[in-house]
C-alpha cells in the first residue's frame, strides 16, 4: 500500500493505523510462511518415516492439512496488503477519477460485509467444536476446534486489512485499486 510519509493532522493519524494494521497483516505473512515451512518439513519427515524405516505415520498427514489451511487463512491479509488476490481489473483501468474511486469503495465495502458473514459462521463453527470438544475421527484424534480457529482468525484479519484499505483510499493516502490516473 502506497501512502504519504508527509501526511498531516488527521491523515497522520490514519497512516499511523494503516500501518499498524499493515504490520499485523506483515506478521500473519510470516507465520503463514512459517507454517508453509513447518509443512514441508514435516512432508519430508514423513516420506523418511514411510518409505526408509517401513514405519506408519499417525499425526503427520493430518498435520500437513491442518498446517496448510491455517496458512492459507493467515496469509490472506498480508496477500491483500501486496495486493496479490487474483483480480480482474478491466473496469476499473478504463474509470477514471471519482467513478474509478467509488467503484473501489463499493468493492471494499461489499467485501467487508460478505466477509463478516464468513466470519460470524466460521465462529460459530469454532466455538461449537470448542464447547462441544470435537475431535478428528482419526487415529491421533486432535481437537478440531485448533484448525477451525483458522476460519474465523485468518477472516477477521483480512477484514481489518480491507479496513485499512478503505481508510486510505478515503482519506486519500491511497488510489483507488492502486492505479494512478493518466
């Protein structure tokens, strides 16, 4: 996200949050990576434990998922602050100036509130396997309610980053979709 050093009154104060919330999407980003990591180590020790020592895996598989998916949900938001999501951006390189701007608006907003839906479900989801103390059919059987936290956690974040996004395009530290005006 591109904004203003310089910026003064108010919009200080805004790019203050707009990057405090850019660090806790950088810090998601990190422990996505670390996760995709942990996976692949894990893949290795597996193959190692399967196929050298002629031995069965109990925890690993499932570990791999479970590891996978958390980082896939907390790499959302540091994706979006890259602006990295697939996109199609072909109405919105041929708007110019305020429409081009308030297209922008619309998309953040939009996608705020279908993604507080996904949110809301996806806690509810958690918070019934934690109460109910759900766990994996599997042979290991951890508690479910660890990779479901995922959901609504890696969400929640995602929000606060479109949050920030929509601060700065409002208070013009940003350009709408990141393009400049010809």
């Amino acid at each position: 996200m591109a904004y203003e050093q310089t910026a003064t009154g108010w919009r200080f104060g805004v790019a203050r949050v707009i990057r405090g919330i850019g660090w806790i999407s950088t810090v998601c980003g990190w422990i996505a990576a670390g996760m995709i990591f942990a996976s692949v180590l894990i893949t290795c020790q597996m193959i190692i434990v399967r196929f050298v020592l002629r031995q069965s895996t109990i925890w690993q598989t499932e570990t791999v998922i479970y590891l996978m998916i958390g980082a896939t949900m907390l790499g959302l938001p540091y994706v979006q602050k890259l602006r990295g999501h697939v996109n199609v951006d072909l109405l919105p390189l041929y708007l110019r100036g305020w429409p081009r701007k308030v297209l922008a608006f619309v998309v953040l907003i939009s996608g705020i509130a279908v993604l507080a839906v996904m949110t809301w479900y996806s806690f509810e989801n958690w918070l019934e396997a934690w109460q109910r103390g759900w766990r994996s059919s599997s042979v290991w059987g951890p508690p479910l309610w660890i990779p479901y936290a995922a959901l609504p956690l890696g969400i929640g974040l995602f929000i606060l980053q479109l949050f920030a996004d929509l601060l700065g395009l409002l208070s013009g530290l940003d350009k709408p979709f990141g393009l400049e005006d010809d």
